[in-house]
C-alpha cells in the first residue's frame, strides 16, 4: 500500500465492554438454545458460558473489532478507503481485547491554484487532403465487381476465394471464410496471398503457411505462424464510380457534389473540434494531477487498474477473440498500465475536491440521460438499470463521474477565456 495512505492503529476494547457483550451475546444464546435435560431456553447462564464461550467470543470480536476501527478512524478524522487488515488480536479473560488494525484512507488534498494552468485547442480546420481522402472512402464503398472471364489473376484485380486457416502446433479447430475478396499485389494484402494466388486460375487451390511478427496490429496472429488453404472461386474487376454528382445523390440527400463536400466539411469540422477539444482536457487533467502532490490509496489503484484491463478484454472480446486465448502478457500489460491507471485515480480525486469547492452538483436530468444511454445500450428499461446501479453502487459512480467531468468543463472553461 501507498505509504503516505497507509495507517496502523493499535487498538484496545476495554475488558468491561467485552464482558458486557459477552453477558448480552450469552442471554440470546441461552433464549435460543436446546440442550438435553432443559427446557427450551432454560438452560442455566453459567452452562451457556461455558460449553459456547469460543462462539460467544468470537462473535463479540466480530461485532467489536470494525465498530472500534471504524470509531478511530473517525475520532481521527480519517476517512478509510477498503477493509482494515486486523493482527495482532490477542485476548485473555477479564483484560482488554488488543488488535492492530492496517487501513487506508483517503490523503488529504490542498487544492493549488488550478486557474493558473494554461491549455490550448488545436485548430480543427479540414485540408482539402482531408476531404479528398473520405470522398475516396466513399468511392471505394460504392464500388462495384464485376466477374471476368477464367484466366491466371493479375495485379490489380480481385480473387474471390475461399479460406481455411489452421495455428501450426495448436490443436484447436482452425477458421473457414466461406467467400472473401482478396485483391492482388494490394498495399493491404499479405505479401504471401499474393505471391502464391498471382497467377492462379479460378478452380485452383493453393496451400501456404504465414509467419506473423511479434508486434503485429493483430494480437490473434502475433508470433504464429498460420497454415493457409486457399481455393479461387472467382476472378473480379472493381470499377470505381466517379466522384461527381451522381455520386453525390446516391449518397444521399445532395443534389450535386459541392452539396456533398460542404455537408461532410461541416460534419469532418465539427467531430475534428469535439476531438481536440477532448484531447485538450486530457492534457488539462493531467496537468492537474502534476499540479497536486499526493499518494492515491494503492487499492483504489488496483481496482482502477482491474477496470482499465477489463476494459481491453472486452475491446478483445468485441473483435470475436477470446482474452485469455490471443498470445498477450498481461502481467506486462499490468505494469504498463499501472502509472494510467494512477493518474486516472489521483486527476478524479483532485476534480471531486474542485467540485465540493464550487459546489458543483450533477443534476436529475443529467442523471436521467446517463441512465436512459445504458438502458438503450442494455435493451432494458431505466427503472430497471438505476435500480440495478443503486444496488450495486453504481449509481454513486455515475454521480461522481458527472460531477467530475462537469468540474473540468468548468476548469475548461475558465483556461479557454483568461
């Protein structure tokens, strides 16, 4: 644990307090218990005592030990993060029960003068390169193939084929492409697909393996090397539709291409702001947190951390591979996130002081939309995910993640107008 958040306290109940819970513990005990010989509750106190004395005592340590650290604590004016770890318990008959209690708590932070920091928006303005290359985007999506006559594929045309991919030295089943346009001698095909299929003739089949890097941008294939089956079932033309105004209405709505140029400006501009504004508050958050000198509790780190690693699985998972499968070191991960994962923690730390010092508060509607967003995304009702959240404390979270965020924007603000 993060020193500077880490207490120790020595504890003692004095002995009185133990033996008056240990008397009331021993009278429920007695309304409640059987033994032979007695009638239902009547057995005598002393015979209570004595047969479940190890019970009794471990339930009032139970009861006693987080009502004192929690009291300490409070006397202290400490506010813990987590469950204490306990040591130490020592007891004997008639004297105080001792115990070390190890905790967190939440560090004290002296908020700096945050007005003084300096953070600027880049200019979001669209290139005519930038526009050129998403018209061309859309070009290629409108694209159309248009089948050959059989004959060996050259550079430049499409192989409609058919693909079976096996892991050398996995045992597990291998994947099957039923149908999938490869073109030949593309800058976005492997070298491989088009050293083996240039050439080929619909009806034939090729057998290759591929060798993928280490550091490949697909992390199922790095460091694999991957045994292909392929069969050509057909050899295509792509024709590509002129970037004019018939494009332009088959797109949509637009009479003419310079209706369609100037809408995706307009659109291109506005996403380009809201990015770098983005990116301009990242930068102002980090500043912040460079601004403040403290220690954030190791184990809200190490959920922060927990959450940023269960966030990349389901990116991992959304692309149709399974986490603990793909050939990743995810105690390398681990680290390589851990100083994120700090700075994520300390920058909403210090953004809920900011909040409580001006007094920002997130209101029911913002409440409401933040809920109504999830429950479309669940395909459920908002009573039923706020009801879900309350129980699971989420909506806490979401409270405090509106307040922060509505904490930069003013900080934002404030940096964008001096």
């Amino acid at each position: 644990m993060t020193e500077d958040c880490r207490r120790v306290m020595e504890i003692e109940v004095p002995a009185d307090i133990v033996r008056e819970r240990m008397e009331a513990l021993a009278t429920q005990w007695q309304r409640r218990t059987r033994m032979p010989g007695f009638r239902p509750g009547k057995a005598p106190l002393s015979l209570i005592r004595e047969r479940y004395r190890e019970d009794i005592l471990n339930e009032v340590v139970k009861d006693l030990v987080p009502e004192y650290v929690w009291s300490t604590a409070s006397q202290k004016q400490w506010e813990p993060v987590g469950a204490p770890t306990i040591s130490d318990l020592k007891f004997t008959e008639g004297e105080p029960l001792k115990f070390k209690a190890t905790l967190e708590v939440m560090p004290e932070i002296r908020l700096q003068d945050y007005a003084s920091l300096a953070v600027s928006v880049e200019e979001s303005a669209i290139t005519e390169e930038d526009l050129q290359h998403t018209l061309q985007h859309l070009q290629e999506r409108a694209a159309t193939y248009v089948n050959l006559d059989p004959g060996p594929l050259a550079d430049g045309e499409y192989a409609s084929i058919t693909v079976e991919a096996v892991s050398k030295g996995n045992e597990s089943p291998g994947v099957q492409v039923e149908e999938v346009l490869c073109e030949i001698g593309g800058t976005n095909t492997l070298p491989e697909f088009t050293q083996n299929l240039r050439g080929v003739s619909v009806g034939e089949q090729r057998s290759f393996d591929v060798s993928y890097p280490q550091d490949s941008s697909d992390p199922r294939l790095a460091g694999k090397s991957i045994a292909y089956q392929v069969k050509v079932l057909g050899r295509k033309q792509r024709h590509l539709p002129a970037i004019d105004d018939d494009l332009a209405r088959e797109l949509g709505e637009f009479n003419s291409l310079q209706a369609l140029r100037e809408k995706l400006r307009e659109d291109m501009e506005k996403s380009k702001q809201v990015e770098n504004e983005r990116a301009a508050k990242n930068r102002l958050r980090k500043q912040l947190v460079e601004l403040h000198d403290f220690a954030a509790p190791e184990s809200m780190v190490e959920r922060q951390l927990e959450r940023r690693l269960d966030r990349l699985k389901r990116q991992i998972s959304a692309q149709g591979m399974n986490p603990d499968s793909v050939s990743l070191d995810w105690s390398k991960i681990r680290v390589s996130q851990r100083d994120g994962a700090e700075e994520d923690v300390k920058s909403a730390m210090i953004l809920e002081k900011i909040a409580q010092t001006e007094q920002i508060e997130a209101g029911e509607e913002e409440i409401a939309r933040e809920i109504q967003s999830m429950a479309d995304a669940l395909r459920q009702s908002p009573e039923v995910v706020r009801a879900r959240l309350t129980k699971e404390g989420g909506l806490d979270r979401m409270i405090s993640r509106i307040r922060a965020e509505k904490a930069l924007d003013s900080i934002f603000q404030k940096v964008m107008n001096k």
